[in-house]
C-alpha cells in the first residue's frame, strides 16, 4: 500500500517522505485507518515493527485541525497523551512526534523523572498539543497542578506490557482517572497477560485489534547465531568476535546493572572502547552514553533490558546477548533494536552450559531453532558439564567436523525476508539442523495465530498474546 492511500496530509507525507521510507510497515497500514477513524485500537507489536510512526501520523492527523501559530497556551491544550515506560523511550516517541509533525504547527513536549522538573515545568506553561511522560514524572506534575489533562482526547499506552512488568499500573490508574470520559484510547504491547487484558478491557471501548506477525519485518532481517561457550570465558570470547570480526556499534545485553558495569569496564581493559547504559545512571548520563554510542565514538553499549527499551538507533547491526533474558519474549525485544526496517543484523548469543532451559523458551518462542556455531578456541569444557542436554550438544557439534555450520549462508539464509518458517529453514541448512535435532527435543509445533475475522468487533485475544511473564526484570 503507498504512503498516499493513507489518508494522511501533505505535510505528513512530506515529514514522512523526509526520512526516505518507501511504504507502510504491516503496522502502520493496519493501525493508521482505525485511528484515523477515531476508533479505540489494541496493537500486538513489538518494537522494530514502525509501531510509534503507526500512531504518531495519525494522531497528528487527526489533531492538524487544531494546527496553529498562536503563542498562546490556550491555544494548545493537550489533545493527545503518550504513556511510555522509560525516559528513552518517551524521548524517542517525542523525537518521532517533531520529526513527523515539523511541517505543522502543533506544540509538542516530553516529561520524565530523575532531571530537573522546572524546564519541563515551563514548557507545559507555554502550551503543549501532544505530552510524551512517563507514569512517574506525569504524576509529580498532576501533584503540582502543573499539567492540566482536562482536555486530552487521545491517550496512548505504548509498551504497556513493559509498563506492567516495572510496576506502574497503580500509576496508570491514577492518571486514566484524571483523563476525561470520552477519548480514544490505543494500546501497544509486545504480549498480552492476564493483567494486560484487564487493562484493556477497563480501557478501551470495541477495540480494534491488530496483530503483526511474531517474526515481525525487523525480525526476519536478522541473523541469529548462538555460540556455546563457557560462562567464565564469555567476555574472552565477546571481546575475541569484535576484534576479530571488527564489529563496530554492538549493543551488548546483560542481565543486571552491576554486570553491565562490570562487563564495560572489562571491555575497556581490552582495548574496546565501551560505556554501560542502565536506570542507576542519571538521566545526563545515559544521554551521553547513547549519543557516544550513536556517534560511534564508544564501540560497545552494555545495556540492561529495561535501560535498552525502546532505544532506537538507526541501522544497529549489532546485538549480542551476553547472557540470554529470564523472559524468553525479551529475546524479541532485545534484537527488535537491530534489522530495523529494511536493514539487517546480526543476533548473537553466548549461551552456557547453565543456559540451555532458556534457549529452548526462546526457540519455542520464536517458533524456530537458532543456529549453533562453536567459535574455534572456545568449545565449552566438557569435563565440565553435566547437564545431558548441553554435553550431547556439544559432542555433536565439537566431534563432527563435517557438521560445522556454515556460518556465511545461515547468515544470507536468515536474513532473508519471508524466513520465519521452520521448517523451510531446517532443509536447507541440514548441516545446522543436524546438529540441533540430533540433541534437542524438538520444539513444539504451535498452530499459526488467528487474524480477527471483522476488526471492529471485540474478541478473544489472538494466539500471539503471550501468557504472563513469570520472571521480574532486573535492571
Ligand atoms: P519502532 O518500531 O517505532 O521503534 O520503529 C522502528 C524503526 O523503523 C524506526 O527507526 C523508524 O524510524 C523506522 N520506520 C518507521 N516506519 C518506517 C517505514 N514505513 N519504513 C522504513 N522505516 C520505518
């Protein structure tokens, strides 16, 4: 579908057309007209999928009427409500909302906790069309009567899943009981658990629910590689692909903020020049580590899952999971940052002997088998193992030469859109498959999701929604 079937004005397709994008994601085309519509929508998306643009083009739509010069804060009353979990991520939405929104003239502002509330104080004085915040911080304002909700008319929950997880539902009730009755109501979210789905239906009315696929466009640009190794020689073996693979641009994921820490400085005593971004770092200085990050001049960014949401950086060709994530949907999460939209990446993951249950939920999460590869110099100590599972694993891999995956064509293989199906991917790469069937059980075959049959009409949810996530995040 071309951009001008959208229904959106010239001055959005000209903002949009300035980024150079040549058609919608599967999101955007499902999501835009029931937005512009008005109707409530509940988006299964994750990110990497063009999710914030999906909503952001149409809210500036539907608010360009409203679009004018005037200086005065009467005249831009806040119509649209952007609810995003993390400081990054409301930012980058605010980024989104200016970048398509610059041929209008309608006032937009972020608010997050842990700077100074006073500019953003000022800022909501002078009249703002569209508030990015996150739960906290909007409330600090609600406390100090310095925002004013009586006239929002769209309110979005973006990464409402991530919301969830961090504890702010008590928050999001709150502020829902500020807004007034009658709004239009969109909800984003990566998976849907019980206490989601409560969410919704307290939320929103007939919603329309739109589903993009689990191997989403972004995901199905990326690479997957898993390279078994040793827990106490991952950081060897990290700093050993960098160098020998000169990676540039690598955002590295740990499971905590103190292994983030550690990792980076141990990076840096490499000679890898390497910074760590997680929620005990104060807001300047995550600005920092990214801008360094995205500039180039820091190779690596040791991230935790948390302080990595919604981090958008163009082109980021790579992610390594240093440890693999408690929650097997964050798998998803962390390597939507790379293969975004229309470029590729590569997801690699250094997997221990200790983390074979969660490769498996991975793998049963995604719906297919990642690639094995030992880097040469790394084989994991059998001596070593215990778990059946793993020594099995290995003793094929390691003792069968002739069945060392190529490496080069599982990447092309991988990369190519349209991937995401299993079994198309075990014939050609036997060599691959080989290795992994002959020493896992095979991943259970779950049935494809449901499209809903008439969008308009409420339903069950779609299989893609997820059950709850058991684990709580550490960042
Ligand atoms: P998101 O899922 O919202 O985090 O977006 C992921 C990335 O896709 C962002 O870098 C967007 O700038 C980019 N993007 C959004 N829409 C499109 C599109 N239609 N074509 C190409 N890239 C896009």
């Amino acid at each position: 579908m071309p951009f001008s079937k959208l229904g959106l004005s010239a001055e959005i397709l000209r903002a949009i057309s300035d980024q150079g994008y040549h058609e919608p994601t599967p999101v955007q085309a499902q999501a835009i007209p029931p937005i512009l519509s008005g109707l409530d929508v509940m988006a299964g998306a994750q990110t990497g999928t063009g999710k914030t643009a999906g909503f952001t083009w149409p809210i500036l739509q539907r608010l360009k009427i409203h679009s004018n010069t005037s200086t005065s804060p009467a005249r831009h009353p806040i119509r649209a409500l952007i609810v995003a979990p993390t400081r990054e991520l409301a930012m980058q939405v605010e980024e989104s909302v200016r970048t398509y929104g610059k041929y209008l003239s309608l006032k937009s502002t972020v608010v997050f906790g842990g700077v100074n509330i006073n500019p953003q104080i000022k800022e909501l004085q002078s009249g703002v069309d569209m508030l990015v915040a996150t739960p906290g911080r909007l409330l600090d304002h609600v406390q100090q009567k310095t925002v004013n909700l009586s006239k929002v008319e769209i309110l979005v929950l973006d990464e409402a899943d991530r919301m969830l997880d961090m504890g702010f539902l008590p928050d999001i009730k709150r502020i829902l009981a500020l807004l007034p009755a009658k709004r239009q109501n969109l909800l984003f979210s990566a998976t849907f658990s019980d206490d989601i789905k409560k969410l919704a239906d307290r939320l929103l009315n007939k919603p329309v629910l739109i589903e993009v696929g689990q191997s989403n466009a972004a995901a199905d640009m990326v690479a997957h590689v898993v390279h078994p190794v040793d827990h106490n020689r991952k950081r060897e073996l990290l700093s050993h692909i960098i160098k020998s693979q000169d990676l540039r641009q690598v955002l590295v994921f740990t499971r905590t903020k103190h292994g983030a820490n550690r990792l980076a400085q141990q990076l840096q005593r490499d000679s890898i020049h390497s910074t760590a971004i997680h929620s005990n770092k104060s807001q300047p200085a995550r600005i920092q580590a990214l801008a360094d990050f995205k500039s180039g001049k820091v190779r690596v960014l040791v991230a935790t899952d948390i302080a990595a949401r919604g981090l958008d950086i163009d082109e980021l060709p790579h992610v390594v999971n240093f440890e693999l994530p408690h929650v097997a949907g964050d798998y998803v999460h962390r390597i939507g940052r790379t293969g975004r939209a229309g470029s590729s990446g590569d997801a690699i993951s250094l997997v221990c002997t200790e983390e074979m249950e969660q490769l498996k939920d991975i793998e049963r999460f995604l719906k297919f088998r990642l690639p094995i590869k030992i880097v040469p110099g790394f084989e994991p100590n059998q001596k070593a193992v215990h778990r059946p599972s793993f020594e099995t694993h290995h003793k094929a891999a390691v003792h069968r030469p002739g069945f060392e995956p190529n490496h080069k064509a599982v990447h092309r293989e991988s990369r190519r859109p349209g991937r995401a199906q299993p079994h198309a991917f075990r014939r050609e790469h036997s060599n691959v498959a080989q290795i992994a069937s002959a020493t896992r059980p095979p991943v259970p075959h779950q049935a494809p999701a449901q499209k809903p049959q008439h969008p308009h009409v409420k339903k069950s949810m779609p299989a893609l929604f997820l059950p709850p996530a058991k684990a709580k995040h550490n960042a």
